[in-house]
C-alpha cells in the first residue's frame, strides 16, 4: 500500500488530490489523504468581494468533502505542526500521518517586512476569516461616524488606506469605493466625507501589468474617488494612523497587501528554501533534499529553463503544478518516466470594482491587452473554468448566482440587467390562463380524434391529395379559428383565406421531405403516423395544459408549448395567435409554478432525492 498525503486544500492542494484520485482511482494499493486545518477550501482571489460585501460570505468557500464526493481522497481535519522527513511522518497536536509521497501545498500568509507596528495594527486580506473581520470593520466604522459628533474622530473613522498596490490591494480599494457608496445611502454619510487611500513602495501600481494598463487603472481608481499614492516608504502602523514617510495618515482602518511570504510550517522545514519561505524544487517539482516530497503553489521556488525569475505566485502557477506532479508521482509508482515543469503563463487580470477591469492576457508570446466589459469577461470565464475543475456544476450554478444574477446595487459587470428576480407572484394568473387555454384547445380536439382517429386536421394536406378533399378539410379547419393550432391558410367559406406566420424557404422544404417520409401514403393520404403524431400532439396539449394549471413542472411545461408553437410554425399551419401563446409560454419558464403551484413542495424533494444518486454527486450535477 502507498500512501499519498497532500498538505494543504488550497489551490495546489486540491488541484493535485483531483489529478490524483484520478489516475489512481483503479487502483487499490494506493491510498490519498488530504489534510488540512479547515473544512473547506478558500477561493483567496475572490476575499475582496466578501470583504466589501458585494458576494454573500459563503461565496468564497467550497467544502472539501463536496469536492471529494465518491472520490478516492479521504479528507482530514488537522493542524500539522511538525514533518518529520526521514521518518516519512507529519505530526501534529493529535496525532501522527505516515506518507509515502508528500505534496507540500501550506500556501503562504502576509508579509510585514519588520515595519514597526505593521502585524499588530493592520488588517490583512488572506483568508476568509479575515474578508468577514474587515467587512465588519468597514461598516462598523461607517456606523460609528454617523454618530460621532467630534469633526476629527469622524474623519479618522471615515478613513481607509490600503498598504500594497498590487493585485490584491487594488482589487480591494476598488470594491470599498463602490461598498463606500452603498454605506454612504445607507448611514447619510457624504461620500465627499470619506476618504480611501492605496500607497504602495513601488513607483507604480500594479507593476506587472504593461504602462497603458496601469494609467488605465489609476484614471479609473481616481474616477471612483480613490487616492494613489506611490513611492511611498512605509515607516510604521499605529492604531490610528499610517506613516509614510514623514507624514502620516490618520484613519481607523488600514489594510496590509503589501506582500507574502511561506507560512510558518515551511518556514520551519530543515529543506533548501529560498525567497521568503519557499522551497527549492527541481524540474520536477522535489524538493531538492527529498525526491518524495513535492511542491505545489505558492509553496515552489523553482526557475524554469531560459528564466531568471522564479515561477509567481499565483492561482495559474498552481493549475500548471498540479498535474505535474500528479504525473510525475503515478510515474513513480507505475516505474514509467517523469516529466518537467514547463508552465506557459497565460496573462493576469484584476478587477476595479464589480464593473471595470484590466488583463494582459493570451499565449507567452502575443499578449493582447483588455479593458472594462471584456477583461471583466475574461476574469469571470477564468473563474468559471477553474470552478468546473474543481466542483462542476454546483458552484459553476452558484457562482454565477453570486456574480451575475442574484446581485444588489447593479455590483455586476452586466450591471443590473440580469439582476432583478422574477416576480413570480404576478406570473400566476398568466400560467394558469395559458394552462386554461391549453387545455381547453387539447379537450376538444380529443373527442374529434375519439370519433374519427383517421380524421387530421393538424397536419396540412398532401400536395398530391385530392383539391375538393382537401378543400373540404380546410373548411373544417376554419370552424377552429380560436384554435391556437387552427390551419391558418385554409379557405373559409367566405372564400378568405387565414394569414399564417411567414416560415422560410429552406424551413418549409425541410418539412416537406419529412412530412413526405413520414405523413403522407403514395396516394396523397396519411399514413398511420400522422394519426399517431396528431394524437401526441392533443394529448400534449392536455398534459401541459394540466401542469401549467396545477404549477407543476412549469418550466418543462413552458418550454414544452413552446416547442409545440416552434412545429406548428413550421409546418406553415401557425396563425399570428400563435406569438402569443409562445411569449406568454417564455415569461412563465422562470418558477412561476413555485407561488401557489405544486412546484413548490415537489422540486425540492426531487431535488434531495436527485443529490443521493452516486452518479449526480460525482459529477456535482445539482445545486444547492
């Protein structure tokens, strides 16, 4: 038995327990264990949203045992504290792990660089304790002001400066702008009376980024009212106060990204490390005192060939790592051959705010530079990606609930367009009337059929077919008029004929092979199908009808009718009525059977029951 043990469920950690599971999972002699000191894994890149409240706080985490669901990782909850690398142990308070193969993951946590008071005053943004901890700082500041009657307390309250232009620090400053304008309405605070603030050591913001980027940036922090001050020596934090140089800040809030380093587990490992705390790896990702031992994310000091730079840290470092390694330990195992890091970066993308962002992205040679809707896109699309890898459906659904849909204040990048929740409420008598409708069409077709099942008058004559028969017919289907489904260009008695939807060429030559293939005899007559077919068509009539009544299945309902209109249409047999069953079918799709319809008490039980199958949870198709 080979035992595997990842340390650490962020990125790296679960990116590389995925890649493993699978290449192992036929395998019973190995085994996977990841552990980790909390239940879930962070998404660290999306803190700020929490911080700022524009994404409810769950938004930001993913539990470790949904992730692993029916798969060959066994998730354990602990604090490592110590490894033990000749004895292949991890300790911790609790117990020991024994491992075979080690992948280092730990991560990293910010850096102060020795400034005075910097750790004990300052706010940081490196995990979801601390997105919680300054959402409450910011409001409760905002609401403290609002009762502070001395001018220069209030103004200190009113205050935020942000130390660290980089990413992180950038993205925050920016989701505080538009949180300062929500808690501006929501304390009648004058938003000219609160002061927001991003310094950095660097002479310029985001420094990875390309010039023209970078004045973007700053153009657009300074139209949401945020002050950028660069070149800035960082002297000392008080409680109150940041010192820059020789002046200083005052201001109750300050927040620090201006770094990372290793956490204090690395930190404290007997292996060749270099940077701030990072392991030095080989091109294969071993460390280079331990060739079962890996390293991934945050965690790698390694690099690569034609470089002078050591791989960044970043969340695309960690993606390229993961199946590295995973290969490389299942070649190990396996006795086939390693291969060697060679990650090809992709570009970066920060976020101004919900709705404004800049990226720098494409292949490593031809970058293309991007701005407002589309970098915002390409920052979502990311995401997306990167979440269908890790958690499939379910949180691709609910991130895109918590970014584009379930939204408040238009904090999107679509703005408030998809924002707004159906108003089921007042969608109940349309759904019950387009049911009624249905119905009442589909009953009195049924006893024409019950009468006479060689009768059809819902698909149109054959071209071939006797002309007084099929006259005679459309005179029939004229008394239909109301008929949703009424032949529309048949010739009533008075010798006028019906205006159907207009349906395109190529649509109705496509119709009439099938309808030759299938409908019609060689005499012109119909075939024992076409009875079969108008059957199914009434009886759906029927059914849709009842469910759309009773609000059971509505969407299915919904969408069903409008696939019936689709085929009315193009069998050319449509009249204009037909746009109004179809519109009212569509503003009906979005849960209107969930007020007084019996969608609300069947879909979620269906749903419950859905989650227990094996397959649904291994491929998270579900939702919460």
């Amino acid at each position: 038995m080979k035992k595997i043990v990842l340390l650490g469920g962020g990125y790296g950690g679960v990116l590389t327990a995925k890649k493993l599971a699978n290449k192992f999972k036929k395998n019973n002699d190995v085994q996977i264990q990841l552990i980790d000191r909390n239940p879930y894994h962070t998404l660290l890149t999306e803190l700020h949203e929490v911080a700022a409240n524009r994404t409810p706080e769950d938004a930001v985490k993913i539990d470790l045992k949904k992730i692993f669901a029916n798969q060959k990782v066994d998730v354990v909850l602990d604090d490592i504290s110590k490894i033990d690398f000749e004895g292949k142990t991890l300790i911790s308070d609790k117990t020991t792990y024994d491992y075979d193969y080690l992948v280092i993951g730990t991560g990293s946590k910010p850096t102060f660089f020795g400034i005075p008071g910097a750790e004990e005053n300052a706010f940081t943004l490196w995990s979801f304790e601390d997105a919680v901890r300054l959402k409450k700082q910011i409001r409760d500041m905002f609401s403290e002001a609002a009762k502070e009657k001395d001018p220069v307390i209030r103004k200190t309250k009113l205050s935020f400066v942000v130390v660290g232009a980089g990413f992180t620090g950038v993205e925050l400053i920016g989701e505080m702008a538009e949180f300062r304008d929500e808690l501006c309405k929501e304390f009648y605070i004058d938003a000219q009376d609160v002061r927001l603030v991003v310094a950095d050591m660097a002479a310029k913001i985001l420094p990875i980024l390309p010039d023209k980027l970078i004045a973007k940036s700053e153009t657009h922090l300074r139209k949401m009212g945020v002050e950028i001050i660069t070149n800035a020596k960082i002297t000392g934090v008080d409680p109150t106060a940041v010192k820059l140089g020789d002046t200083e800040i005052a201001a109750n809030t300050i927040v620090w990204t201006a770094g990372v380093e290793g956490s204090d587990l690395v930190g404290s490992l007997d292996v060749k490390q270099q940077g701030r705390r990072r392991i030095e790896t080989n091109d294969k990702l071993q460390s280079l005192d331990h060739e079962n031992v890996y390293v991934v994310g945050d965690n790698i000091f390694f690099i690569p060939e034609g470089e002078t730079r050591p791989v960044p840290q970043m969340v695309e470092n960690a993606e390229h790592a993961a199946p590295l390694i995973a290969h490389n330990i299942h070649a190990d195992v396996t006795g086939k051959a390693k291969k060697s890091y060679k990650p090809a970066f992709h570009g970066t993308m920060v976020s101004i705010g919900s709705r404004y962002g800049v990226a720098n992205v494409g292949l490593p040679n031809k970058m293309f530079m991007l701005t407002g809707f589309m970098a915002m896109m390409s920052k979502h699309f990311i995401n997306l990606f990167y979440l269908s890898t890790v958690a499939g459906f379910n949180k691709v659904w609910t991130y895109m609930m918590h970014e584009f849909f379930h939204v408040e204040n238009r904090r999107s990048f679509l703005g408030g367009h998809f924002s707004k929740r159906s108003p089921n409420f007042w969608l109940v008598p349309l759904r019950i009337y387009v049911g009624y409708m249905w119905l009442h069409e589909g009953w009195e077709k049924i006893g024409k059929i019950w009468d006479d099942p060689s009768r059809i008058f819902l698909i149109p004559a054959s071209p071939t077919a006797d002309v007084t028969s099929a006259a005679s017919e459309a005179v029939t289907a004229v008394a239909q008029t109301v008929d949703a489904q009424a032949a529309a260009s048949a010739v009533a008695t008075t010798g006028e004929t019906l205006t159907a939807l207009p349906v395109p060429g190529f649509i109705t030559s496509i119709m009439n092979v099938f309808m030759d293939l299938f409908f019609y005899n060689s005499d012109g007559g119909y075939t024992v199908l076409a009875q079969v077919f108008q059957t199914g068509m009434v009886l759906a009539e029927i059914t849709f009808g009842v469910l759309l009544i009773l609000g059971l299945f509505t969407a299915v309902s919904s969408i069903g009718t409008i696939g019936m209109g689709v085929m009315i249409w193009t069998s050319g047999m449509a009249p204009y009525e037909m746009l109004w069953y179809v519109t009212a079918a569509i503003a009906t799709i979005g849960g209107s059977g969930s007020v007084f319809g019996l969608d609300y008490y069947v879909l979620p039980w269906l749903k419950k029951q859905w989650k227990k199958i094996p397959l649904v949870r291994r491929w998270y198709l579900f939702t919460d």
